[in-house]
C-alpha cells in the first residue's frame, strides 16, 4: 500500500494552460514536501510545507497543504515546456523520521 | 560544494555478480539516505544513517544488500549476489537534521 498517492501519474498538456496534481494519504504529516525529477538526475527540492492550510508560491507555482496535513496539491499556471518533469510529493510523520514519497506526477509540457 | 556525488553512473552486470554503488555525501551532512527507485513501485527507501551509525535498514529488501558507512565522508551498497530484479535507479542523499534532502544523480542499475 503507497502511504502517499499521487494523482495523476501521467499529464500532457499545451504550454500556457494550467494545470493541479494531487498528493493523497490517510495519515497525517509533520511536514509535506514537493520534489522535481528531470532524467538522468536525482529529485530536487522546490518547497516545504508544514503548517495545516499553508499555501506558498514559487513563481508560477501553488502549493498548499490541507487543513488536516493529509493532502497536497501542486497548481501550476501558464506552463512552459521548462516544468516537463517528474514532481513527487514526500511526507514525514515526524522530526525525525525519513521521508516516504509518492509515485509522482509524471509532466509533459508541449510547445 | 559539489552535492551528493555517486559512482557510478552506470553499472551492467550479470545475475550472480557482486555490486557496489557508492557516494559521497554533502560535507558536514549527518544523514545519509539510500533510496531505489523503479517505475512500478517509485521512490523506496532502503537504509538511513545518522552520524555514520545505521538507524532504521527495514527497507532493504533481502540479505542480498548490505550497506555500510566507514566515515562521514563514504557510504557503499552492495548487493551480491545480484539478481534482474535489482535493476533499478539507485540514489544516495545527503541531509542536516530538518533540513531537506540532497540527492546524488544516482546510479542506474542493469542486471542482466
């Protein structure tokens, strides 16, 4: 059973439309965090979320984590070829605890 | 500071043979995360040190893995003897305590 379920697994859209993928999961997190994945190379980190509610912006991306820290979503406006990539969510249940990722958002964006 | 850096890139090997992925941890990091990452069951987490000392190994999936952390500065997996369905991504990331991780750019694992 995937702790964190992310939805969808596969996106392809145009470049200028918007767009919101989703992290799931029936348990509750400390803090929530959104990853990026292009070939070849290891995740890196776009932003942490720890806060029931929070919502943050990075350009022209929408995080926000839900009231209950159980869920997240990731809303992307305008998208630009640059933003094809893997996202994964990752949660952990404490301070101390290593993160458990989600499958990921597999992104495509067409010029 | 060069990030998380594994070796290497790119390992071919047969079933039966013995595999050692390695990486170099970010300096002064206190954990050290090796992660697996397939397309069926994404990003899993095999083993995690803190201050070289091996906290929680549940992820590793059989006795054929092993993992070790001489110094702060050195980590190996290996996994003998190796078998198809070990291939995989293998990562290695690098953190300070509540501070986010740092991958390595992995080390792609074919066993034929």
């Amino acid at each position: 059973t995937q702790l964190l379920e992310q939805s969808p697994q596969f996106l392809s859209i145009q470049e200028g439309e918007n767009l919101t993928v989703y992290c799931n999961s029936s348990s509750v997190f400390s803090s929530l965090q959104w990853y990026r994945q292009e070939p070849g190379e290891g995740p890196v980190l776009l932003v942490t979320v720890v806060t029931g509610g929070e919502v943050k912006k990075l350009k022209r991306l929408t995080f926000q984590f839900g009231d209950a820290r159980k869920d997240s979503s990731l809303h992307i406006t305008a998208a630009q070829p640059g933003d094809t990539g893997l996202y994964l969510c990752a949660g952990a249940r404490s301070g101390n605890t290593p993160l458990v990722f989600g499958k990921g958002t597999r992104l495509s964006v067409i010029a | 500071d060069a990030g998380v850096i594994q070796s290497p890139r790119h390992e071919v090997t047969e079933m039966g043979q013995e595999v050692t992925l390695r990486c170099k941890p970010i300096s002064g990091h206190d954990y050290l995360f090796w992660y697996r990452q397939t397309m069926m069951r994404g990003l899993e987490l095999l083993i995690y040190f803190n201050n070289n000392v091996p906290i929680d190994d549940s992820g590793m999936p059989e006795d054929r893995f092993s993992a070790k952390m001489p110094n702060a500065s050195f980590s190996t997996l290996k996994i003998q003897p190796s078998e198809p369905r070990d291939s995989a991504v293998y990562f290695c990331a690098s953190s300070l305590y509540g501070s986010p991780l740092h991958f390595g750019n992995g080390t792609r694992l074919t066993v034929t």
